[in-house]
C-alpha cells in the first residue's frame, strides 16, 4: 500500500468521510467555525494546510506536541526500532525497553516514586490509580475537585467536575466527592472522617487554566498525610516541561502518592502514559505471586511507545525545553498582560510556562457592556470565538476556547517556539482585540450570525 499516493488522492473527501463515518456533529462544529481546513504537513510549531497555508499551532494537540510535531529524533528512534527486529508484546517476559523508559521516569520524578505501569491514555492513568488507591487502602472513598479534568471512561468521569461530561451517565462511581479546587478547608472537611482513599487533582486545572495559591499543594499533602489519605496528582496535561518544570508539582516542591502522566511522552507518535507510584502503594496492590497481573493491559508496554518514549525525554533534556518553556511563558504572559492594560475586555492572564488562559470579563464602557451581554444572552460560549476564530481566519494561528461556558481562551504552544513565534502571536492577539473593543463592528456581527447560524441549526 503506498499511503502517502493513498492520502493525496482522497484528500478532499475528508471532511465527507468523517461525516459519513466518524463524527458528523464535529463536521458541522468545524465548518460553522470555519476551522475545517485539510492540514497536509506538520513540523514542529506549523501546520500546513491543503492551500499551503502556514498555521502557527498553539494548541499542541491538547498539549500532546511539546517537543513539536514530527520531531526528527523520535521519528528517527521509532524507525530504528521497528527496524530492528525486537520481540514485542511476548507477554511472558518483560522487555527491556519498557525497563529502560521506566527507569527514565523514575529518574525525572522525586526518588519515592519509582514503581512504573504504563498505559495507552490519560483517562487510562486515572483509572488504574484510583484502582491503585482503593486496594492500596482499603477504603473507596475518592475526593476530587470542582471544574476537574481526569478524562472520560467511566471511572475517570466519576471524579470529573463539570456537569456537561457528567449528564446521561449517571450513576457514576459511589463515594466520589467534589469540592472546590484551591480551598484547604473544603479539602479537610472531606477527608476528615479519615475515609477517602484518595484526593485526585491536577496541578493546574485544565479546563480555565485555574492556577492554586502557592500553599494549596503544600497544604494537601499535609492533610492527606494526616487522614491517611493518597494524593493523585493527574500531571497529564502539566507534565513535562508544559508549566516550565518538568512536573507542575515541582513549582511548590510537593511529591504525590501516585502520579499520572501521558499526552507529551511519547512525542507525539503514539499513545502512551504511566502511572507512576511509591513502591510500597505498588507493592500493596501486587502483594503476592497470584496477583503479579491485578492490573494490566495488552498495549501498555508495547516498544514502539516505549522507544518513542525513552527519545521524547532525551529531546525535552537536549533541547532545554523545560527552561525555554518557562522563559517564553513568561514572555508571552508579560505581553499579554501589557495589553489586559489597554483592552478592557481582557481581564486576566493567568498560568505558568507554557499553559496559559486568557480570561476575558465584562467591559466597563456602555456600548461594549450591550454586546457583552447581547453576546452572552445568546450563548454563553459565543464570545471567544470572537478571538479565536479571526486569529485562525486572519492570522493562522491556531487556539482554542478553554472550556464550556468559559470566557477564556487558552494557549498551549509547543515548548519549541521562539520569541518570533511569541510576537507573532501577541500581534495577532493585539489586531483581534482592537476589533473586538468596537461595537457595533464586524466582529461583533460576525459572532452574532454565527450564534444565530447555530441557534437555527441545532
Ligand atoms: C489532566 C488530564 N487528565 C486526563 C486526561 C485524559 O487523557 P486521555 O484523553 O488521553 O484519556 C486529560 C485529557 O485532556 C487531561 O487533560
């Protein structure tokens, strides 16, 4: 089969095909927004579409791509790998290369956390851990936090906080409890009954990019320790190098129970996580010769991730991507807050290295305050397409809205873009706003008949 000739000539029936096939709702979001372009080609921090349309990506594949998309390197390893002949998946061995990586990450974690399983996904991470967590103590009880993010099997949205992944699924997971993100107080009342198997959080909430106080984390290590009590932290999305440390914990020197991680490992390539635990949790769950397979999976540890892998932690080391990611951050977020000076629509920016929300709010002015609510009275989830659909439109750059009924828009660039990449997004950001702070304007009515558009369609 020769792929590439296959992709080329059937190109254009993309969209047609997924209509028919795949996802016909997701078509429809596409078009309306006008994001349904043919992406042909892809290197690093650029997507090239089928006009030859350069796209600067700032959306990372949900914060899959922090080494860039195609890296040479990896690509490289995995072509090496596949190559070379290995055994993979025998199942009555263990492989080397698994050993290898699982070696890597207990080197980049803090010492205790040296016990590795690996997964196909994120929302596979969280459900081993709470797994983990359960038969690591005995109890069932799992406390989680409002507006979180742990994926969407069933297991994984029994601790999610929004309603909208939750509703037609009920009844989830008994003795899942919610309480707010970045209060220590709410956190004790849950866990002082010393019930709760464990508190899942991520460091960093994905959905609105909500960052803690810098003595929330401090603070739920001391209360899980008091309630005995295990602390997952879901550093899916937060992991490695994304909030400019390798780990979003190590910002407030806090060392979890059981850590999660997945999306950025493999570079991109193929799926891969790891649940990342304290030997003795481990040794809890696999206490006997019986039980050597009370998790598992088929695909977990298959060589190709593994290698692709073992690569991703070398490139992020090589290049520096950690130190480069807090650097950009910060120099995105000093841009971005030098405009929230001088745009009123924009009121907060907030995040660290690389994952940042850009939150927007009312408008003092009297005839931006009657748009904002005109906007808001027809749709809650109108108004950031107001910035990021010219930003694709007008500038190629792609972003994306940071959660459901949020006023947010959130970037999450690859960690290897430079400071020309950075201005290239703060102009872009700069032209968007100065349209959007006209009304009555183009902007304005444009997302307005797309609401109507989507009102008469729906
Ligand atoms: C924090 C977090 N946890 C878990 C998941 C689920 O990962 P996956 O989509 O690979 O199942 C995600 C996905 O976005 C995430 O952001």
């Amino acid at each position: 089969m020769d792929i590439a000739s296959l992709i080329q000539s059937r190109l254009s029936e993309t969209y047609e095909l997924h209509r028919r096939y795949v996802n016909p709702q997701f078509v429809r979001v596409l078009e309306v927004i006008g994001f349904n372009r043919n992406y042909c080609r892809a290197r690093g921090a650029t997507l090239i579409d089928e006009k030859g349309r350069e796209v600067l990506d700032f959306l990372a594949g949900f914060g899959v791509f922090n080494i860039g998309r195609n890296h040479p390197v990896v690509a490289q390893v995995i072509q090496d790998m596949l190559h070379c002949s290995a055994p993979n998946l025998v199942q009555m061995d263990v492989g080397v290369v698994s050993g290898l990586l699982a070696e890597a990450l207990a080197r980049i974690t803090p010492t205790e956390l040296n016990a590795v399983f690996f997964t196909n996904s994120g929302a596979e991470g969280v459900e081993g851990a709470l797994k983990f967590a359960r038969q690591a103590t005995g109890r069932h009880k799992v406390v989680y936090c409002n507006r979180a993010f742990h994926g969407l099997t069933l297991g994984a949205l029994s601790v999610n906080g929004n309603e909208e992944f939750r509703s037609r699924n009920e009844p989830l997971l008994p003795g899942c409890i919610p309480v707010p993100f970045n209060d220590l107080n709410a956190l004790e009342a849950a866990l002082s009954a010393g019930d709760a198997a464990a508190f899942i959080a991520e460091p960093i909430q994905g959905k609105g990019v909500f960052v803690p106080d810098d003595d929330y984390f401090p603070g739920v290590r001391r209360l899980c320790d008091r309630y005995g009590t295990l602390f997952i932290a879901d550093e899916v999305q937060t992991g490695f190098g994304r909030t400019g440390r390798m780990f979003a914990l190590n910002h407030w020197d806090v060392t979890p129970d059981i850590l999660v991680v997945s999306k950025a490992l493999s570079g991109g390539y193929i799926p891969l996580g790891a649940i990342i635990t304290k030997r003795a949790i481990h040794s809890r769950v696999f206490d006997c010769m019986d039980r050597c397979f009370a998790h598992s999976n088929t695909f977990g540890q298959n060589n190709l991730a593994m290698a692709a892998g073992l690569a991703t932690l070398d490139v992020i080391e090589q290049e520096n991507l950690i130190d480069r990611s807090a650097r950009l951050g910060n120099y995105l977020m000093k841009g971005l807050n030098d405009m929230a000076a001088r745009y009123e629509l924009l009121h907060q920016v907030r995040g660290k290295g690389l994952m940042i929300g850009i939150q927007f709010g009312p408008p003092r002015s009297l005839s931006l305050k009657t748009g904002w609510k005109l906007l808001h009275k027809m749709n809650e989830e109108l108004f950031c397409q107001m910035i990021t659909i010219p930003l694709l439109e007008r500038h190629h750059i792609l972003t994306q809205v940071a959660g459901h009924g949020l006023d947010t828009v959130k970037i999450l660039p690859p960690l290897i873009i430079d400071t020309a990449d950075a201005d290239r997004f703060l102009n872009a950001m700069d032209d968007v706003l100065k349209d959007a702070h006209k009304f009555p304007g183009s902007a304005w009515t444009t997302v307005k008949n797309l609401g109507l558009r989507t009102a008469k369609t729906a």
